[in-house]
C-alpha cells in the first residue's frame, strides 16, 4: 500500500508544481487571477468501521481560482478600463455567445465595436434620435461611430431653447435715436453700406441641414426712447424683418432701469401700428439656403439678459446649437461606464454605457483561456447593471487591472510544493528498501 501512498502524494504535489507554474508564468497578464490546488485525504472504503484506518493518499480536491483585486496600473490608452471592486466586463463573439472577462485592454475593430481580443464589449447602446441611453433587455455590443456623424441645422432639434442665443448684450442707451423716415425728414430704410442707418450690429454663425455654415447679421437700431428695431441679414442679403405676421416690425423694448420689457407692445414709429416685442421672447426667422440643403429652415433666435445701460454695445455671449458633420478624435469612459465621444466640430456624445455582471459564486465560473470565463450552474445566473451600482464595481479609464498574481509568495510555494514532491518520492524509496529487505530474507 506504501507505493499507492506515495504515488498519489507524487500526483497531487506535481499538480500543485503545475499549478503555481501557471501562476508565475501569468504574473503579467492583465487581469488574470491566481489559483490554488486543493487537496483531500483518500481513505479506503470498508464496511467495518475502524479509527484505526490508514489512509491511501492524497488527492487534488479543486483548483479554486482566487478573485482577488489586482493592482490598477495607468495606461496611455483611453479605451483601457480597470475594474475597482466586483464585476466583470460581458463579452460576447460574433455568434452571440456569452463571456466573461477582467482584461479591460480594449480598441476598436474595423466596424467601430469595442473589442479584445475579437470579443466585442457589450452594454447599453443610444438611441441615433434623441441621444438617450437604451437601458434595459439584453446589453448589446458597443459600436461607437467613427465616421461622419452628420449635421445638425441650428434649430433643428426640437427644443424649446434649440436655436440661436445673443445673451448678455448691451445697447447704448447713450445712441441718438435714428428716423427711419424718407428723407430729408429721416434717415430712410436700413442700408448694411451706410453705418449712419443703423446703430449697431453683430454676426452669428449658424448652420443648414448638410452642415454648411452661414452667416446671420443682426442690425439694432434704436428707434425711439427704450425701443430698438432687430433686422437680420442672412449671407450679406438684404436685410428683412424679423416681426410676426411677416413684414412688420420686430423690437426689443427695455424698461427705464435698462432691463428687458417683455409687457409693454411697441408701436411702429413710423405707421404707428402695434409692432412685435421680442424682449425676452422667442422669435422664429425663416432662411434659405443657396447651396441646395433643406431650405426654408427656421429657428429660433432670442436674446436672454439684454440690458440697455450707458455703455458700449457689446454681445459677451452667443450661442446656437447647430454644427457641421464631424468626424470621431477621442473618447473618455466615467467610473459608471457612460462612453463620451469628442467629434471634430467641437461636439460631444454620449456613445453608449459599459454594464458589469456579476455572479453568486464567481469560484462557480468556468475557466475558457484568453483571460476570459463562462457561466455554469454553480456559479448562477449573473447580475448586470450599470457600474458603481449595487455590487458592482466602478471603472478607471486609461487603466488596466494587473494580475493578482503575489510572486514572492508564489515562488515560496513553489519551493515548499518542490520538498513535498521529493518527501513522496523519499517514501516510495523507503518502500521500495523494505521490500527489497523482503525480498532477500527468502
């Protein structure tokens, strides 16, 4: 029975040496985590119950994977994702086929789909319209937009502030009022040539439907006390009106502490008719494009915080939400795993979100190589979620989680694993001596 002792301590201590032969050998692979062999005593089976019962060996039990945290090292790719705390990353191939992995060693594919290793990152995919993230069912793969991802023309998105903002301006309150009158008793109608037909003026860019940009001129003239005509000149044409219904007047009309008046109607200097007041309201003005897009298009311009002090004109902020197409130049990942796309013509998307799963027993996981495992009835179904939720963890972009790997430790084992191996061997030896013994008193 000797030999069948030493055998099987011969086979359990080799499939220690293996065991943490395959620890230091992945020492540095990203996100891998360590195991250890665990063993069990082997007692012969007998009907008669006995303390007294030698044991016939040793046996490897399990070799448990250890799901340690590993050390989070900083990268210089901003696709790299490291996971603090529980979770792992949900992959899945081409044919659908569930994974999952803490190598968060990422890069985009020919198509756009985060990818490692040919398995393609899943989570929360938005919607092409509206730019929300759609959350719930299935995660799916993450394919972020490379290419063009097309124009937008100011106005366009449906919003109540889409449009075109003039904020923080100031007219002189100080400007002489101008006659628009014929001559010789005024000035006349405006002319974009003639300075002396206008009081001030300002440009805004915005956008049509294929992206082109286009140039907005906005002429103010004050007209009367507290009242300013607003006429716009869309690509150096002809100046209009910006009132409703179509050919009237539109005015900002300011109260005597220089505020905007959003009550009082203005009355046409010259006609002497109700006119538009568009102080502080929202005005629509209808343009066409030359260049063939979409046209007419609308949008709204409006003038938030508009004062008329004693000053200088001056226009400190000016907003519209159009843009051109634009192209993919960098990405930036939050700890909940949202994805932000930066695009050449200075806009910034949400692209999709990453989701982290997790599982009852992680020990339960089946180990398939390439730093990755498959779900198993003992590991039970697997909780996914956004991360930084429930008991998830959260993520650090531009790094990757090192192997948990301990080598100092590992190289102690694998010194203590070795004395086991030659002590099985020393018995088979002192076996094999007894027997010759044996052997030679016949």
């Amino acid at each position: 029975m000797g030999f069948q002792q030493g055998l099987s301590g011969l086979n359990a201590a080799s499939k220690n040496l293996d065991v943490i032969g395959n620890n230091i050998a992945n020492a540095n692979t990203v996100g891998f985590k360590d195991s250890r062999a665990e063993f069990a005593d082997i007692y012969a089976s007998t009907f008669a119950s006995s303390s007294n019962v030698a044991g016939i060996g040793a046996r490897v039990m399990d070799i448990a994977q250890q799901f340690g945290q590993g050390n989070v090292e900083s990268t210089s790719n901003p696709l790299d994702v490291a996971i603090t705390g529980n979770g792992f990353f949900r992959m899945s191939d081409t044919s659908g086929t569930i994974s999952y992995s803490r190598n968060g060693q990422f890069q985009l594919d020919n198509q756009g789909y985060i990818v490692n290793d040919g398995q393609r990152l899943t989570g929360w995919g938005v919607d092409p319209n509206s730019g929300q993230l759609l959350k719930g069912g299935n995660p799916v793969p993450l394919q972020i937009t490379v290419g063009n991802i097309g124009a937008r023309a100011t106005g366009s998105s449906g919003t109540s502030n889409a449009g075109l903002q003039v904020g923080q301006m100031n007219v002189n309150a100080a400007a002489p009022i101008i006659n628009r009158a014929a001559p010789p008793t005024g000035i006349g109608p405006l002319n974009v040539t003639d300075p002396t037909t206008f009081t001030s003026s300002t440009t805004a860019q915005v956008y049509d439907a294929q992206g082109v940009s286009h140039n907005l001129t906005f002429y103010f003239t004050k007209v009367a006390t507290n009242q300013w005509e607003v006429q716009t000149s869309f690509d150096g044409g002809t100046p209009t009106t910006t009132g409703s219904p179509a050919g009237t007047n539109g005015y900002l009309m300011y109260t005597g502490s220089g505020t905007l008046d959003a009550t009082t109607v203005p009355t046409d200097p010259l006609t002497g008719t109700a006119a538009s007041n568009v102080s502080g309201f929202t005005f629509s003005t209808t343009l066409t494009a030359p260049n063939g897009a979409t046209s007419p298009f609308a949008f709204n311009v409006s003038f938030p915080n508009s004062t008329q002090y004693g000053s200088p004109f001056v226009v400190n902020a000016l907003n519209q939400d159009g843009y051109a197409d634009g192209t993919l130049t960098g990405m930036s990942i939050g700890k909940d795993g949202v994805i932000q796309g930066s695009y050449s013509n200075g806009q910034t998307k949400t692209v999709g979100q990453i989701v982290l799963a997790n599982f009852t027993n992680v020990q339960g996981l089946q180990p398939l190589g390439d730093n990755r495992w498959s779900q198993t009835f003992a590991s039970g179904q697997p909780t996914v979620g956004d991360p930084g939720t429930g008991s998830l963890g959260s993520l650090q972009s531009s790094a990757v989680e090192d192997s948990n790997v301990d080598l100092t430790s590992e190289l102690v084992n694998l010194i203590t694993a070795q004395r086991n191996y030659q002590a099985n061997a020393q018995t088979i030896k002192a076996q094999d001596t007894i027997l010759q013994t044996i052997v030679n008193l016949g």
